[in-house]
C-alpha cells in the first residue's frame, strides 16, 4: 500500500488542523475527501499523494515506524518520543505557528520557588523532611526527566496526566510541566512558570520518515510545504 | 573463569560468606535511594497486585535489602556475585553488568574495615593478568568538612554536598555560585512585598503539599539570612583547587594541611584519616585523590578504586568506598557498611 501512495499525515482536530489547512491553502494545494468526516483524502492534481487525517501524536509513530512518508505534528511530540521513534524521523521545518512552550509551574503561593534551583532544592526538602517525593505531573515524561537531571533535580517522581493537567496540583500533584501557549489557563490555575522554566518552545513542524526522504516524489512534496 | 573462581578463594579465606541476592527489587527502594531520574536506568514492570519491580540495577542495592530483610545485627561480612541490569545514556555500553561484591556491615573499626576492604581488592588484583595497576583513595568527608569551613550561605553548603556525584551539575552550581545568579533581585523584591501579607495567615495552611510555615522559613533563609556574598568567587576557587590536588598517600596529610592553611581555613588531617599509609601495596602505586567517589551518590566517606589500562585505556576494575547512610535512608536502623565491587566485564 505504502508503495502505491505517498502518505502525508496532518493532525484532524484543533489548532493544528487549522494551522494546516491554512498552509495547504496557501501552497494551493486542495485536499478532497469524501465528506467532511473522513479521515482520508487525496490532493487535487496529485493522485499518488494520499493525505491521511490522524491524531497529532499518533503522526509521530507512523513517521517513525515507516507508515507515512511526511507529516506535519508538533516538535514537542516529536522530542517525546521514544528515541526508536525519534530517531528514524527527520524535521524538515518549524512553522511559526502552532506555537507552544512546555513548561514548568509551581503554586503561586509557593513564594520561596523561583527558578530551578530553588525547585532542586524544595524536591530535596520533600525527600529529606517529609520522607517522600515530589511529585510532578506531566503529559511530557521524558522531556521533563530530562530538564529535570539537567537541573540537578533528582529527587520527584512523575504522574502521568492524560489531561487538564493545569489543575493537577489540587490533588495529585505537587507541580507540573505542561503546555502553554498564552499563559492564560497556567494564572488561572493559581500556577506560575518558574524563571528559566521553559523545557522546550515547541511549534508545529514539518517532518519526513527517513526511510522515504531520499525519494524523488517525496523531496517534490516537501518542496511544495517548504518553498 | 578461572581468576573469577580464584576470587571466590580469596573472599571465603577472608572470611566473606556467600549469599545468593534477589533478581528484581521493588521499584520504591531503588527511587529511594536514587531518586525519580535514576527510573530512566530501570527495566522495571509490574505485578498482579500493580507493585513495581525492577531487574536489580546494581549489586549493592540488592545486598542491602537483604541485609535490611534478614534483620541482621552485628558486624556481617558477605560476598556475591552476578548479573545486574541498567539502561546507559553511552549507546556502547552493555546493559548486563556483571560484578562480584564484598561488604562489611556494622563495622566495630571502621578504618581497619576499610583497610580491608581495600586489601581484598588488591588481592584480588593480584590474581589477574593485570601487571600495573594504581590504587586511589579519596574521603568524601574531607570535602564536606572542607565546604562546611567555607564562608558561603547554609543553603549552597547544603546543595554543593548534595551534588557532589553529579560532575556536570555540580560544575554549573560553582558557575552560579561564582555569579550569585540564582537570585533574581527584582522578583525577590516583588515577592517580599507579597509574602508579608501571608505572615497573619495560618502557619499550617497547606499549599500543595507545603505548609505555608515551611514555604516561609525557606522564603526568610533564602532572602534575608543568606546575603549575596562577595566571598563566593573565591570560594568556587578553593573547591576547584581541591579538585586538582593529587599525591601520593604518604605525603597527602602534609598536602592536605598546606592547602587549608594557604587558605585560612582552620582544619587539620592526620595520617590517620587514611586506611593506607604506604605509597607501596604489594608493588601498586598508592595515590590521594581528592576528585574520586563521584559515580554513586550513596557513598559518604572513605572511596577508592583500582585503575588498569587496557589497550592504552584507563579502566576501573574495582570500585568501592563507604556508604554509611544508606541502610538507614532506606528505613532501617543506622548501620555502617563498606564495600566494593569487581567489574567482571572487563575481564
């Protein structure tokens, strides 16, 4: 199947989709599909080129394991991935929309945290006084343990948050890293991002298999996305 | 093989007894001990009844549990060997380690265990094809004592001990130290501002898990008791410049005490600080070095290894040192323990 088709994958809902469809628009390029609700289309003009509707994450695995050959998701899934995934996976471009950052928040009324160090050193605080560990809430697993050893952090332990993370220090969580595009939902959760507490900016991406970039067609297509 | 089955030889006729250690540990003791970022090493899984385990990912840890779960008392000598199993950032690397271990619990002596100790591993030096060899002995102790006469806030005494282990880290804290960069002075101003409003509220009013007493006393130490000192720079300087000292055992009091007194710090070490006196063991070169002990950060005190070259390569064969807290960060009693491990890979 895989030979038959050029496999582009785009995100099927929210800010993503938008972002993509704008950008098909703009390259002239029209997406046909047979009804508003079907998750496969085709390009107009370009018959080979099947565009496939998935979830944003999801883009990552197929790129990875060899199902499409481009996709646009977002670079902060792309750097959570599991380095098997990741690195058979080539970013091509950062679109300047899309834009995100993961970052760290902490309770507003934790006055004492200011930027990492200070977080290092309360994490220790739980370890050593309470006999616990601090806990973090995240969708982002590996990118905050990595932030985290970087920052000399390495008394916590992960909670995985699945959604509306933001409110997760109400009862789960101590902090958390998220993401955050205008801030907005972080204030409004009585959180603030700490200094230096951007673990990633993040945007959307153009991306290509690795296995398929060598490809005439595909270098044509991703001519077409970046030009 | 058979070097390995002469270092079993060596550690009964030294009065080591050997004891078979469990293959995976729960997932919490290994956390414990090294906290949520070492998880990334683990090769873990769970159970019917959602307990976390993980493959042993060091010898150690296993024979401290046991130690804990048997209740042992007294001073308890064993031996084991085997596989463990961890994750590396090296891609090189293999994840199957195999070690042989040797520890002494509850030390009546704790410089005559640690003589021990290292003269077993010379021992066992001895028993393989490795013709030179240098021993280094360090104490993590000296350098806490070291930091602890320095004129720097509690807080980066503190964190500067804490992150011994971690080189890396510990490199961008003496940076930060240098620098007095991790106090913003406009947001310290604005949050003094904030916080005296909290000081009429309830002290134990919890804020995600922190009472507001516990947020405030930090807040106090950290903005008020702990002034921005000039001093730190040299301070950072002192610290490097302990790092380089280098010596021979015989001579390492006498260097040791030059370097304090050239930087007005009033501590002394006598020779009987060291488990080995001689610059000579059994023909291996025997050397003070202050920069050892940083690959595990469970261990507190004496540290050493044994260095070999292979195809021009240094490699370390043995490994130990003592770690004094450990068994009671883990919950139990406060025992001593001194051990060491031989690589078996390397071989």
């Amino acid at each position: 199947m895989k030979n038959k088709f050029i496999n582009i994958a785009v995100v099927s809902k929210g800010r993503l989709k938008i972002g993509t469809e704008n950008l098909f628009k703009k390259k002239k390029l029209k997406i046909l599909s047979k009804s508003e609700r079907s998750l496969l289309g085709f390009i107009k003009g370009y018959p080979s080129i099947r565009v496939m509707y998935m979830n944003s994450k999801e883009i990552i695995e197929a790129l990875g394991t060899g199902v499409c050959d481009v996709g646009i998701s977002g670079k902060d899934l792309w750097r959570e991935s599991e380095p098997s995934i990741q690195s058979k996976i080539s970013l091509i471009r950062e679109y300047d929309w899309g834009k995100s950052n993961l970052v760290v928040a902490v309770p507003v009324s934790w006055w004492d945290c200011g930027n990492p160090t200070d977080l290092e050193e309360i994490s220790f605080e739980f370890f050593n006084k309470k006999k616990q560990l601090m806990r973090v809430a995240t969708k982002f697993k590996n990118l905050t343990r990595e932030w985290f050893s970087s920052k000399g952090i390495t008394q916590y332990e992960l909670i995985t948050s699945l959604g509306a993370t933001e409110n997760s220090h109400e009862y789960k969580s101590h902090i958390l890293t998220d993401l955050s595009s205008s801030g907005k939902s972080i204030i409004e959760n009585n959180l603030k991002v700490i200094e230096q507490g951007i673990i990633l900016k993040s945007s959307a991406c153009l991306f290509a298999a690795k296995s398929s970039i060598k490809k005439k067609e595909i270098k044509k297509i991703i001519k077409l996305l970046t030009a | 093989m058979k070097s390995r089955n002469s270092f079993n030889q060596i550690l009964k006729s030294k009065g080591f007894k050997n004891i078979e250690l469990d293959n995976i540990i729960e997932s919490r003791h290994i956390l414990k001990r090294s906290g949520g970022n070492f998880r990334q090493y683990l090769f873990s899984f769970y159970d019917q009844n959602f307990t976390e385990w993980s493959l042993r990912p060091d010898l150690t840890i296993s024979s401290v549990i046991k130690f804990i779960q048997d209740k042992k008392k007294g001073r308890t000598k064993w031996w084991y060997s085997g596989e463990a199993y961890r994750k590396s950032n090296i891609k090189s690397n293999s994840v199957v380690k195999k070690q042989t271990g040797f520890e002494i619990y509850a030390s009546n002596n704790k410089n005559k265990d640690d003589q021990e100790i290292i003269q077993t591993s010379v021992n066992i030096l001895k028993k393989t094809n490795f013709k030179k060899a240098q021993l280094n002995i360090g104490n993590i102790q000296i350098f806490y004592t070291l930091v602890n006469k320095l004129d720097m806030p509690i807080r980066w005494k503190e964190r500067i001990k804490r992150h011994f282990s971690r080189e890396f880290y510990f490199n961008q804290l003496l940076k930060k130290l240098s620098t007095n960069s991790d106090i913003n002075p406009v947001i310290v101003k604005r949050d003094k501002r904030e916080v005296e409003k909290l000081r009429k509220q309830d002290p134990n009013k919890m804020f995600s898990g922190r009472t507001l007493k516990e947020i405030l006393d930090r807040f106090d130490v950290k903005n008020y008791s702990d002034p921005r000192s000039e001093s730190n720079k040299k301070n950072v300087k002192i610290i490097k410049d302990y790092f380089k000292i280098s010596c021979s055992i015989e001579k390492a009091p006498k260097v040791l005490n030059e370097f304090f007194k050239k930087n007005n710090l009033n501590l002394f070490i006598s020779s009987d600080y060291f488990p080995i006196k001689k610059n000579n063991l059994k023909n291996i070169k025997v050397i003070f070095s202050s920069n050892i002990g940083r690959t595990a950060e469970y261990y507190s005190g004496m540290v050493f290894n044994i260095q070999i070259k292979i195809k021009g390569k240094n490699k370390f064969l043995v490994v130990g040192g003592r770690y004094d807290s450990l068994i009671k960060n883990l919950g139990y009693k406060n025992t001593t323990a001194v051990g060491a491990a031989v690589d078996l890979n390397i071989l």
